[in-house]
C-alpha cells in the first residue's frame, strides 16, 4: 500500500480516538509517543486495532503482527504497522 495522505488522516483520527481525555492535545504528530505523550497502552493498541478491522473491513485473526506491536512506538510506527496490517489482511483473505 503506498503512501497516502488520506490513510494517514484516517489513522490519525482512530488514534485520537484511542487518547485518554487527560492526554486529549490539539494535535497529533507522526513523532508523539503512543505511551508517554498520548496515554495509549497496550489495551488502546488493541482498540485501534478493532476500528481498523471495523473501518477497512478486515480481519487480522490470520495475519502475525505481534512483533510489529511490539515495536510501535510513536503515532508515525501505528500509521506504518496500519498500512502493513491492511496489506497482510487483504491479502490473507
């Protein structure tokens, strides 16, 4: 999947989705760090993982992702590790 400013607009708005009001900034930077500048642990990840299924229409039971999870770090990691898990699911499917 090649990169899109769109995709990148839609990802950015499910992670804002995901950010604890507390942690709620006016915006959101590909370098802003999920855990410590925007509050998203590991059951946020999750969640954006869920409206990623719900918004694409995939199902990423069949694709391994748990290493990439792992390894996201900042807003810029999810959008990527979102792209990749879309690619894989489609093409699982």
């Amino acid at each position: 999947m090649e990169p899109d400013e769109k995709f990148d607009e839609k990802i950015l708005s499910l992670i804002a989705q995901s950010v604890p009001k507390k942690y709620k900034k006016a915006g959101i930077t590909k370098d802003m760090r999920l855990l410590a500048d925007l509050g998203i642990d590991s059951l946020g990840i999750v969640a954006l993982v869920s409206r990623l299924e719900e918004m694409y229409g995939i199902n990423v039971d069949d694709v391994d992702f748990d290493t990439g999870l792992s390894q996201m770090r900042t807003v810029g990691d999810a959008i990527d590790m979102s792209r990749k898990l879309i690619t894989q699911a489609k093409t699982a499917n």
